[in-house]
C-alpha cells in the first residue's frame, strides 16, 4: 500500500493511484507500440504523431500539434521534420500565418498509418473484450477532464 499525507482526501488517493496506474498503462502502451510496429519503420512518437494527425481532421501547425500531444514545440518540430525528410509529412503554407507552416499527412504517412491500424485493432479488440464500452467511454471522459484541469493549473 502505499503511503498517503494524513492530509489527503479519499479523492486525492484515489487520483494519486490513478496517476500511478496511467504511467503504468503508458509504459506499457509503449513497450506494446514498438512491438506492433516491428518491421513498419515507425517509432511510438511517429505512430502517435500519425494518429494524431488523423484524428485532428486538419491541418495544424507543429506547436498546435505539439500542444494536443502534450510534447514540446522543439521536439515535435523534430520529429515533423525527420517524417517529412521521409516522406510521410510534409509542410504547406499556412494562409493565417507564413512563419507557421501547416503539416500535412502524405499518402505514404497514411498508409503507413493504415498498416500500423491494422496490427493495432487486434491488439485492442483483445484487451477491450473484457470491457463495457461504456465503462472505457466514462474513462475517457474522466482522464479528459483531469488532464484539461491539471492543464489549466499551469
């Protein structure tokens, strides 16, 4: 068990623990990403960077794209141009400002994407089957919440 301030809350030992079961859950999303993506080329950050991409629906500038994957500016603008060096990304012009170019999935980042997609939902449809939909949907909202209050609090 571990030890909590006599000071804490029930709900600030329970968020403590949760914070505990994320890193967990993180390290091991990341130990099973580099396995997934075996033989595809893709490193985590690329994979999470394509994935982001996709789910956005837009263009975004890196530091917009650096702010929803909680990373900084410097080293997602890094990683944007080591993935458009090959080919995956690329940067085009951004109408609102000239300074901040917008990336771009390629058709070689969406496949490459696709073809990480494709080993991914087995993977999740397996750890998922002994869950509601419900109760990971709740989840979600929950971290969501969290995270944009512990955000705010910056």
């Amino acid at each position: 068990m571990p030890f909590y301030h006599h000071q804490k809350t029930p709900a600030s030992n329970a968020l403590t623990d949760l914070i505990r079961a994320v890193i967990r859950m993180n390290a091991t999303v990341q130990k099973t990403g580099t396995h997934l993506t075996r033989g595809l080329g893709l490193t985590n950050a690329r994979w999470q960077t394509l994935s982001e991409l996709v789910a956005l629906e837009k263009r975004v500038t890196v530091s917009e794209l650096a702010r929803h994957l909680g990373l900084t500016r410097q080293a997602v603008q890094r990683l944007a141009d080591d993935m458009a060096s090959d080919g995956l990304v690329e940067f085009i012009e951004n109408p609102g400002d000239a300074r901040a170019m917008h990336l771009l999935l390629t058709e070689a980042g969406r496949a490459m994407y696709h073809a990480a997609l494709e080993r991914e939902w087995q993977w999740t449809n397996a750890i998922a089957a002994d869950f509601d939909a419900e109760q990971i949907t709740h989840a979600v909202a929950l971290l969501e919440d969290m995270t944009q209050k512990m955000q705010a609090e910056d």
